[in-house]
C-alpha cells in the first residue's frame, strides 16, 4: 500500500502537468488505455485467462470504481482541491463504519478492531490537519457528489477484498477496472471533445499510465492479502507523498500543522500495524 500510495501521488503531479492540455475526461480516458494495454501483457506474460467465473463482482466493482473516480473529477472542478481531496480520502472512514457495522450485526466483539478504527480516524484527522478543506454555502452541491465519491471508493475496496478472497489475481481485477475505466472517459471525451495534442504532453500522459497501473495493482494486492483497516490506514500515506511533492516541485508551504498531519499520518500507520501483527501475528491472510 505505501508503494501503491507513492505511485498514484507521483501520478499526481503528472496529471497536473498533463490537464494544462487535456481535459479530465481525456485523463481518464487514456489511464484506463494504458493501464488495460499493460495488463493485457501481464496476463499473457503469467498465461492468466482473461475470462472470470464471477463477473457480476468485477462488474461491481468497475462501476462503483468509475462512479467514484467521476464523481471525484467533479468535485475537483467546483471544490478547493484540498477540499475535493479531503472528501475523497474519507473512505477510509467508511471502511472503518462498515467494518464494525458488519462485525456489530453479527454479534462480532474484538478490542484490537477498536484501535484499528482509533488508528483510521487519526489519519484522517491527519490528513485534514494537512489539507485544511474549506467549503463555500454554494457548493453543497459538489461537496455531496464528493462525499460520494469517498464512498464508492470504499464500496470498490470492499469489493478488491471480495475478489481476493474468491481467488480473483490482481492482473484480471486491475484489467476488468482499466477497460471500464477507457470505455466511460471515451464516452465523456466523445461528449466534450477530444483535445489536440500539443509539443510534450506524452511525456506526461504515458508515466500517469503507467504510474495508475503500478498503483492499482499496489491497491488491489494490499486489499487482496492484506488486513482491511491496516490497508486503509497505510493509503493515508499518499496524502504525504503529495504534500512532500508540492513542496519539492511546486514551492508549497507546509505550515506547522500540516507538519503535525504528516507525523500523526505516519505515527498512526505504525500504530495499526503492530496493533494487527499483536493480534494475528504473522497473518498474511485478508481478514478485516
């Protein structure tokens, strides 16, 4: 997950770069070409079928993926982008409400899931403490279709989990998501309109392929083998990886308690990891 959360945040900054020339449409579009070209390879590369026995849940899967990565590249165009973010990465929290809302129903009781939710609510504490969302009277609207997207992401990581436990490799279930991906930002580019390609856009159009591939491939494996909350909690690091990155390539500034963020992210993904390996040691199984 720390991988994973590295490769999408240095995906970031090429998507900064490449949206002076494309619109988020066309983004979406030509991540889910690559990503399906190179996936496409892997799967011939390990002689994995393309065909699954369960494509109700990839289907499930691609869609509440889609739906969230739109419903987040709404938010981005009417929300602060800190803001647009901060909703976004609320999926850990819902993670953590279906985790114990699951465990509560079935009559479940275990005191280190306590922590693990402690741990993701402090991350996400963190990340706020970095980003310092703001949101006008006026864009309820936008700050709804965000929080939204923060869920579908968490129904999408949900269901990674579910196609671990039935088996599913990450090839396929990264492949499924990258041709759903390709098809809805073709779609919405065939709505709004292709862009010309102008001087080195390429130069930043393929690594945001390449980089969304190596991420979600990270992102599906950690959800796949890993503990859910742990997972989650360690996604938070993504916040850091950008923060770092807006500093380094950008001239941000980082005031003291986005400073505090960072250490209480980091302090808090130490903790949900020797919580987890304390009550299972050595698990290497995807149990929440």
């Amino acid at each position: 997950m720390l991988l994973g959360s590295l490769a999408f945040a240095t995906m970031g900054v090429c998507v900064k770069y490449a949206s002076e020339h494309l619109h988020a449409a066309e983004l979406v579009f030509y991540r889910g070409v690559i990503s399906a070209i190179l996936m496409s390879a892997a799967l011939r590369l390990r002689r994995i079928p393309w065909r699954t026995q369960v494509p109700a849940a990839h289907a499930w899967r691609s869609v509440s993926g889609v739906m969230s990565l739109t419903a987040w590249y709404y938010a981005i165009a009417i929300l602060p982008l800190a803001t647009a973010m901060t909703l976004n990465y609320m999926s850990g929290v819902w993670l953590a409400a279906f985790v114990i809302g699951g465990q509560l129903l079935l009559g479940q009781r275990n005191r280190h899931q306590g922590v693990l939710v402690l741990a993701v609510l402090t991350s996400f504490a963190g990340v706020v403490m970095i980003l310092r969302p703001t949101l006008d009277q006026n864009q309820l609207f936008a700050g709804l279709v965000g929080l939204m997207s923060g869920l579908g992401s968490a129904l999408a990581y949900l269901q990674v989990t579910t196609l671990g436990r039935m088996g599913e490799p990450e090839e396929r279930t990264v492949f499924f998501f990258s041709l759903a991906c390709a098809a809805c930002g073709a779609l919405m580019s065939a709505v709004l309109g292709f862009s010309t390609w102008v001087g080195d856009v390429w130069l930043w159009v393929v690594p945001m392929g390449v980089l969304a591939t190596i991420g979600q491939w990270c992102m599906t494996r950690a959800y796949r083998q890993g503990a859910t909350l742990v997972v989650a909690n360690l996604q938070y690091s993504g916040i850091v990886f950008s923060a770092i990155y807006s500093l380094v390539l950008f001239g941000d500034e980082i005031p003291p308690i986005g400073w505090l963020g960072i250490v209480v992210i980091i302090a808090s993904g130490i903790l949900a990891t020797i919580v987890r390996n304390r009550s299972v040691p050595g698990a290497p199984t995807g149990e929440s």
